[in-house]
C-alpha cells in the first residue's frame, strides 16, 4: 500500500489532532501528514516537496480566505486541494470549488471513513480534470501542442517579443505528398509517419520553442528570441537536413520532403492569425517552387494564392470544356538521325488567360487531385493519335506520355494506365511513360513493383528529369527501366558549365553500363548535340531538333523523310 502524503495547512491545534485521530483510526498508516500553521510555511513546503493533496483552511493568520487557493494553484497547478472551513455553507462550499478546489469540508462533520473518501475522490477529480486540460491542449498523436495551445503560445511569444525588442519567426511545415501514404501504406503508416516526424522536427528546435502540430500533416514551430532572418534559416536547414534520411515504415524505406513558410513578427505583421496565414501562403508558394524547400512570406504572395483558387475552379471546367489540346515534341536517334517517337505535352487554352503552361498548372491538378483525370485523357489522346497516324501509314512511333509524380503514387495505378492504353486500340510497346526520379524514390519498393508490371505488359519506361533527384546506382540497377531522361537543366550548361559536362558524361557512361537507353533533353545548340554525340548518348529531344508542335504540324515531321535536317547539320558541323 502506498503512502498518500498530505500536507495540511491549518493553524487550530486541536483541529490538527482531530484531524490525524480520525484519518488514523480510518486507515492506520496510510496517511503521512505534514503540517504547517501558516500559509507561507505551505507554499514553502509545496515548493520542496511533492505531495499527493493539501488539506487546508482558508481563515489562516496569513492568508486571504478564498484566495488562499489561488495562492496554492500557483505554486503547484497539478496538487489537489480540499478545503477544510468551519461554515457549513453552500454557497462558499460552491465558491471554493468553482476556484478550482476539488472538496469542501465542514469542521466536525463526517466520520473518518467518509474524510478519507473525501481526500481520495479529490486526487482522483484532479487527475481527471488534468488529464481533460492535457487533451484539450496536446495532440494525442504526437504529443505536440495542438493549435489552441499553439495560438496561447503565439499570443504569449508576441508579448515577449514586444518586451525584449526581438522578432519572432513563425514557420508553417507541411509533408510533400503525406496523401499518398496515408492512401497506399494506410493510416497507421501515416500516423506512424506523424509520430516520427514529430520526433524530427524537437530534434531541430531550441529550448523554449513551441512545436504544434495543427491538424493532418501540418506543423508549426513558434522561434523566440530570433534577431535576423538567418536565425530562422538556420533551424529550417536543420529541418530539411533531418528529412532527407528514409523514414522506417512497417520495414518499408519511405521518403518525405517537408515545404517549409516563413513568417516575422512583427515584420510581416503585427496579428497573430495574419502571420499564420502568411506562414501558410509561403508554404505553398514553397510547394509551387518545387517542394522541399522554404519561402519567406512576401506581401504579393495573396495575391497570387487567389489567383490560384480562382484557377482550381477553372481547371474543373476545362475538363468538362475540352480545353486541352496535345503537342508533340519528336524524339531522335542521334546516331541513325531516325525519328523515334513523341512526347505528348499538354497545353491548356484557358479562355480569358490564353494558352497557361502545365508547369502553372499540372502542380495544382496534383494538389487539387483532378491530376488523375487529366492524365486518363492525356493517355487516351496520345494514345488515339498515335494509333491514327499509324492507320494513315506513317512509320510507327513511340508516344511518351508524363506521368506527374502525385499520380504515380496513387492505387492501382498500373492497372489504370493499362486500361486507358488497352481502350485505345494502340500496341503497349507503342506507348512510354516518364516518370520523374523524384516520384520513383518515394518508395522504393512499391515502385518497382508498379515498374515491372507495366514493363511486362511491353510499356517502355523511362526515367525522366535524371540527375535531379538522389537515385543511387544499386537502385538504378533493380528498377525495371529502359531509358534514363538526362534533366534538360544540365544539358543547357554542358559547354559552358564543366561540372554539368561532367555530370551529363557519368550519366551516359553509367547507362551505357547498365545497358539503358540515354536521351538529353533540351538539346538547343548543335554543338550541345555533337558533344552528346561524341559522349555515346544515343537520343536527343529539344529545340534544335523540334519544338512541341500540334499533332497535324507533326505530320510535316514524318514527311521530311523521318530524317531531321537539323541533325544532318550538326553531324557535318
Ligand atoms: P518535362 O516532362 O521535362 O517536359 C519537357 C519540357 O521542356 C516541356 O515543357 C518542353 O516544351 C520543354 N522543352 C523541350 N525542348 C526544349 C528545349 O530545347 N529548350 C527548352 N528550354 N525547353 C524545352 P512544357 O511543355 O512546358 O512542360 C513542362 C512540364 O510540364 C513537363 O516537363 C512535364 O513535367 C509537365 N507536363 C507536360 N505535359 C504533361 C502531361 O500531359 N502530364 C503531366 N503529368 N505532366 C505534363
Ligand atoms: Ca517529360
Ligand atoms: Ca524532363
């Protein structure tokens, strides 16, 4: 049995000796009773030790009746307090306990037992009421404060600020792609996910910096004490350093990027909820530039985040409206200079905006989820045109076909593509897909089951935007692929740039070893394509060669003799 240790703060002694007879006579041993007859001899004892209830009176030589719980409150906000009162009064009894003590006893009432109940009933409500504030202000999950303690803190952080002349740097973190496991690995992944997330982001933090999390996979860190930007900067590189390591889920590699906005107190505004706001803008404006990265909050960034409301709408009716329109960008064989296929590249001619790029607009279709309808009839176009132009008795070629990374991630994917392909009528082996290296890492695993299935129905893959991501070469060799799509960013620099040179040359040298097709993309200068050439790559897409054009302007390309004059040119250059 375990000790209840009482500290009772009363200054009758004759009350004091009834007190330990009865308590005594009800439950011998069970009881260790401190006393003290003054209040500040109390809170003295409350601030050494740890005790299970103080009993007291409110008529002490020191003390202010009622407030006598206060007092007591703020030296130790977790002990339970029973008040002790020689007035049989219901209404103080109610006044006592709406201060939140937790019983009220009137002087030579009840038997021992009935004290003794008194006393454990109080500890008992305590812990309750405790464990209800611990809810009402954590999140379960996680452990993490949640946003009404969030917005207590902010408020609070504020105030400080404003006292000690510092700023305060208010950061908006939100997983890339989370939806996604939470859809295919299922809920316990993602909140497992959550869980270690969490666990990252206190190891970034410093003491006396709030961590909250605000709901499904948004986090917010309140940074005190911040003189400069860099302050700020420092703990989000710290972030997304601590990101980049795989997460261990259910012994699946899982990798999550975080996108990170910045807001400053009381540089970007003086209102705690404008300044979350402003913090989420630049979060999404982090999202837009790429993912994986941080913004700071710029005043035009609303602006634009309206503009992209205004466009989720209309991207909706443009799926209804038939406002996409393919273009067709060929694809050559440096070596034969024989037209090889196409890549199927999206226009949307928006009414009122003119023609809107799928770089502006492929990203919300992800975020928004239309992403998947889009690609259904992005398939299906390719797909048909193709096969036209195959029955019009041009040289069959391949249609490559993007395939955005939010899309990859979702279920059945494989089995989707394939019916769209199936619908068309056209030969699998006609049809390629680019998938981006950044897509294909999310899940290691996962990916090259969806790869090989696809490859196995004669889909021909290619990875697109190589050397951007963190692909390493043992993960190249199991991926069921057939091209590697070398990232047009450094083929543009390759005369100039001799790191890019030398990237652009590892890569081709490494396909060529794991016996991969290799195309540059963005190919604009001849002398771009001779190096490639003198390099061993074996494909080129790009200007030089052939803008995105419409599908009957494609046609003039099959009747040029499937020959590019431009590549003839840059041969004998
Ligand atoms: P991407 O897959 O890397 O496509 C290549 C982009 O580079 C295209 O831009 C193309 O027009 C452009 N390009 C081709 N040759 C050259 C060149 O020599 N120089 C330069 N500077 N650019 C060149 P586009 O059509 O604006 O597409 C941008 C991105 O949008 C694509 O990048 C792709 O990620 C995405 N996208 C386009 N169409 C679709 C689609 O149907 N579905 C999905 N999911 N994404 C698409
Ligand atoms: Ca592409
Ligand atoms: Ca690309």
């Amino acid at each position: 049995m375990s000790k209840v240790n009482i500290l009772l703060i009363e200054d009758n002694e004759a009350d004091v000796h009834r007190l330990n007879e009865l308590l005594n006579a009800a439950r011998e041993g069970k009881y260790e009773i401190t006393t003290t007859v003054t209040l500040k001899g109390g809170l003295a004892q409350l601030a050494d030790n740890k005790f299970d209830v103080v009993i007291t009176e409110l008529n002490l030589p020191d003390a202010d009746g009622i407030n006598t719980i206060t007092d007591i409150q703020e030296q130790d906000k977790s002990v339970p307090i029973v008040v002790l009162s020689v007035q049989d009064s219901e209404e103080l009894a109610l006044q006592v306990v709406q201060q939140g003590a937790q019983d009220y006893l009137v002087k030579g009432q009840g038997d021992g037992l009935l004290i003794c109940r008194a006393i454990e009933y109080a500890i008992e409500r305590k812990r309750n009421e405790q464990g209800l504030s611990y809810l009402a202000n954590y999140d379960s999950l996680t452990g993490l404060a949640n946003r009404l303690l969030f917005r207590e803190r902010l408020d609070r952080a504020l105030i400080r600020a404003d006292r000690n002349k510092t700023l305060v740097a208010l950061l908006v973190i939100d997983l890339d792609r989370f939806k996604n496991i939470n859809d295919t690995l299922g809920h316990d992944a993602g909140d497992q996910l959550l869980i270690e997330v969490a666990g990252r982001l206190e190891q970034c933090t410093r003491e006396g910096d709030t961590i909250a999390r605000l709901g499904g996979d948004e986090f917010t860190i309140i940074m005190e004490d911040v003189k400069a930007f860099e302050d700020a900067v420092k703990i989000v590189d710290k972030v997304l350093n601590r990101m980049k390591n795989s997460f261990d889920l259910f012994s699946r590699e899982i990798y999550v990027s975080p996108s990170v906005g910045i807001s400053m107190y009381p540089l970007d505004d003086t209102d705690a909820g404008h300044l979350l706001k402003n913090a989420d803008s630049a979060m999404y404006s982090a999202k837009e530039s790429g993912r994986n990265c941080y913004r700071f909050y710029t005043a035009d960034m609303n602006k634009k985040l309206l503009l992209n409301l205004n466009m989720e709408a209309k991207l909706r009716r443009a799926i209804d409206g038939h406002e996409f329109v393919l273009n067709y960008q060929p694809k050559f064989d440096i070596n034969t200079q024989e037209l090889l296929g196409a890549e199927a590249l999206i226009r949307w001619h928006c009414p009122g905006d003119g023609v809107i790029s799928p770089a502006v607009f492929i990203p919300l279709a992800e975020e928004s989820g239309l992403i998947g309808v889009i690609t259904d009839w992005v398939i299906n176009e390719a797909c048909r045109q193709n096969s036209a132009w195959q029955q019009a008795g041009y040289a069959p070629i391949r249609m490559a076909i993007n395939i955005s990374p939010r899309q990859f991630g979702q279920e059945n994917i494989a089995r989707r593509i394939f019916n769209q392909i199936i619908c068309s009528d056209l030969a699998p082996k006609y049809v390629e897909l680019e998938i981006t290296e950044g897509a294909l890492m999310d899940d290691v695993e996962r990916s090259n089951e969806i790869l090989r299935e696809l490859k196995g129905r004669g889909i021909h893959i290619s990875i697109d935007d190589f050397g951007t991501g963190y692909s390493s070469l043992s993960y190249l060799k199991k991926f069921h692929i057939n091209t590697l799509k070398i990232d047009q960013s450094f083929v543009r620099d390759i005369m100039e740039d001799a790191d890019d040179a030398a990237i652009v040359s590892a890569i081709i040298a490494m396909a060529k070893s794991l016996r991969l097709n290799v195309i540059a993309e963005g190919v604009e200068t001849p002398e771009q394509l001779n190096y490639l050439a003198a390099k061993g790559c074996n494909e080129a897409q790009g200007y030089l060669l052939g803008k995105p054009v419409t599908a009957k302007e494609f046609t003039k390309i099959f009747d040029n003799n499937v020959v590019s004059p431009t590549i003839k040119l840059a041969h004998s250059a």
